[in-house]
C-alpha cells in the first residue's frame, strides 16, 4: 500500500530515506531549507556520493513518486507520516545539539493532520521521542523512534536490505503503521519502547567503536611483541562469539557518526551517573591509535631524509566523498614539517587541505618523486599498487599502510618495505 511520506531534512540519511520510500512505492516528499539544493535535486543533481543513490533519484522524479521542496508547512500538512532527519551535531556540552528539531516541531505544531506520525529518524539522546511528543501537544499525532542503520558507501543497500528495523513506541499502532512502510525489505523487526530504540542506536555505535579500537589494541600489542596482528585476528575471526566484520587494524574511526555518537552517550551517562568506562576507554584507544601512525610515518621520513611525502586516501572511509572525522584527516593535520613537500590523493573527497599539503589528482601524481608513502583510506584503486609502479614512480622505498592492503612480500623483490603497525616485516 502507499502511503505519503515528507522528509525533513536532505542529508545523507534524509535523501537515501525518501529516494529509498520512493522505490518502495510510496508518495514522498523530501524538504530542505537549502534552496539551491532543491533545486538542484529537482534537476537529479545530488550532492553527496552514495552507490546507487543518483539513479533512486531520478527514478523517483521521473516517476513523479519523489519531490523536493522549501516549503515545510505545505509538505507536511497532508503527510501519513513525518520523517525527521535532521542534523544533531556534537554540542558544546558533548550532548547531541536539537536546536533543528526543536525548530521543525515547533513550525509543524497545529499544522499537521490528525491521525499522522512523526518519526524521529536522526540519532538522538533517549527521551527525544517524548520531548517531541509534548512540543507538538496533539494527542492525535504520534511519535515513533525508528532509527537509521546506514553506512556510508551501502546506505542504498542497507536501506532496502537491512540487518533489522528498529521502531519504537508507546502507541502500538503507530509502532505497526512505521514498521508497514518497509514491506518490500526482509528483514527482522524490533518493535520497543521509544527509549529502548534510541539507546539501541547509541549502543549500537558504541559497541562497533569498541571493537575496532579492541582490534587496534592488539595490532599495537603485536608491534611491540613481534606478532602478526592479520594473524591474531584470522584466528579470532572462526569464533562465532566474536565474529569476522570489524576485525581489521587501521588508522582508527572516525566519520560522522561514531566521534559524536560516542561523545553524547559518556555525556549522557555522565549526567544520569551511570558511567561507561569501556566505552570511555575506546575513545581514548581511538586517539592513541592516531598518534601511533602519526609518529610512525614521521619517524619513517626523519629516517629516510624524505623530501616528498605521499598520502593516499582523505575519507574515512572508502566509498563515501565525506571526510567528516576522518582519521587520515587528522593524521595529516599532525604531519605538518614531517617532509617539505606533503602530496594527497583522493579520488572523492570534499575538503580543503592545510597550507602546507598538496592535493593533486592522480594517484600517480601524487606517488611521482615520494619517498614515503602513507595509505590511509581502503580505496580499491590503492590496493590494487604493483610494485613496479612503486619502484617506477617513487624515489623512496618506503610505504606505510595504514590499511594493510598491501602483501609486503609481493614488494620485497623491488627493494620496496612496505609498513604496518603490529604486521612484523617478512625480510
């Protein structure tokens, strides 16, 4: 059955749910207060990158199932259903910032129909479901927390084939007509109270930090006792208690949503007293694995004399144009004087570089003259380097992977050493 849908807020989860809905059949309208990007999603131009969403765009358009527009009153007045996705930035107490949501419910309040839900989508602190429910004052409408499990560079696919859906609420039946509007995606559903929803979000998100940072750990206990973190976790990964996914060692997380997620809930804990140190501690990990490459590359380019330093990869993550707490960001930012000339490469990344950083075009370009060579994002292109370009391009011999993409052994006959924390070097 379809129903109409209105979408506040055209961000990278706002815009993936309405393109999304639409390709679910329903009748949906996405709502911005950016003007020139409506117009722009009105001419299929998106502004992000996610897989697949371009085409959900314009298949929507075309088939008049999708619209974008200013006005917030008109696109929610008749709406089934009101999907809030707006921005809930890190405050400056540390606690998520709803000052938007606030401003959204309070414009909507008395001007939309009776009977209609409005869903809270955005990650917010436990109770905002509540909090929105009494700053709209309509026992007619209700509120429902069904929160967004989508990574960047899947978000299309994790959308319309998630793991489970997640709807909380006090109204069973609203509860019902959320989880309705995701027939056409198999999956299991959860269906809870508002606060239990939103503490699996954050919980969620946390426990996903806590792993890597876990993974982190031990590449840094295997650096200092001469064992092979890729090993360890090979090993640890056939035990279905702990489970393969987020078992790589790497530069770190980052991103938009696990910095600022991780941070709300301490403060949140702090302010209900009812601390969480492993998570505190993951943080904490987190930073300790930045500056753990930071000195490892600089260490490599006092070593070598290194006149030119190479950074592949900018995002947080492959896949994704956001750069959003990215670990390679902050390492470069911490690399200033490592080397007189700093080159980066990305092949999406929306940033500016530091003054004293080069971003260039080409992988190419970039690896062209290097002594030193620091992978920090996971992008295919980078694990696919042969070790003939390497000793073609570069006047080094150094490469340190942040991102254990590369088989050192493959780049040993070339001269080529090739870096990583907790992975001993085969020579």
């Amino acid at each position: 059955m379809s129903h109409s849908i209105a979408v506040v807020g055209t961000g990278y989860v706002g815009l993936t749910t309405g393109a999304c809905f639409s390709s679910l059949g329903h009748r949906v309208t996405c709502v911005d207060i950016d003007v020139a990007k409506v117009i722009s999603l009105l001419e299929g131009q998106i502004p992000i990158y996610e897989d697949g969403l371009a085409d959900l765009v314009r298949d929507g358009l075309a088939s008049g199932q999708l619209h974008f527009t200013t006005d917030l009153v008109e696109a929610c007045a008749e709406a089934e259903f009101i999907f809030l996705c707006l921005p809930t930035p890190a405050g400056a107490d540390g606690m998520a910032d709803l000052s938007a949501i606030h401003e959204v419910v309070l414009q909507l309040q008395g001007r939309v129909r009776a009977g209609s839900v409005i869903v809270n989508k955005s990650t917010v602190p436990v109770n905002s479901a509540r909090m929105v429910a009494e700053l709209v004052n309509d026992s007619s409408v209700s509120v429902v927390s069904n929160p967004e499990f989508l990574r960047e560079g899947s978000a299309v696919r994790d959308f319309l084939n998630p793991d489970r859906i997640v709807v909380g609420s006090d109204d069973p039946v609203a509860g019902e007509r959320v989880a309705s509007l995701y027939l056409g995606t198999r999956s299991p559903i959860v269906v809870t109270d508002p606060v239990s929803a939103e503490s699996i979000k954050y919980f969620a998100n946390a426990f996903l930090a806590t792993k890597i940072s876990f993974v982190n750990e031990a590449a840094r206990f295997c650096d200092a006792a001469g064992a092979n973190v890729l090993e360890v976790m090979r090993g640890l990964s056939f035990d279905p208690r702990i489970g393969g996914p987020f078992l790589n060692p790497g530069p770190g997380w980052g991103g938009s949503c696990f910095p600022k997620d991780t941070q709300a809930l301490l403060t949140l804990a702090d302010r209900i007293e009812s601390p969480l140190p492993i998570v505190e501690q993951a943080v904490s990990s987190n930073n300790q694995q930045i500056e753990r490459l930071v000195r490892l590359i600089a260490d490599t380019t006092l070593e070598v004399g290194a006149r030119k330093l190479c950074v592949l990869g900018l995002t947080f993550k492959a896949g994704t144009d956001d750069v959003r707490d990215s670990p390679a960001m902050q390492i470069i930012k911490k690399l200033e004087g490592a080397a007189p000339e700093l080159a980066c490469y990305d092949p999406l990344a929306r940033t500016d570089m530091p003054t004293y950083a080069k971003r260039v075009d080409s992988m190419n370009e970039a690896l062209d003259g290097a002594d030193v060579v620091a992978i920090l994002t996971e992008w295919p292109e980078f694990a696919a380097i042969q070790p003939d370009l390497l000793a073609e391009l570069m006047r080094g011999r150094v490469v340190i992977d942040g991102r254990y993409l590369l088989d050192p052994a493959r780049f040993i006959p070339y001269g080529i050493k090739v870096r990583s924390i907790g992975r001993p070097i085969p020579y």
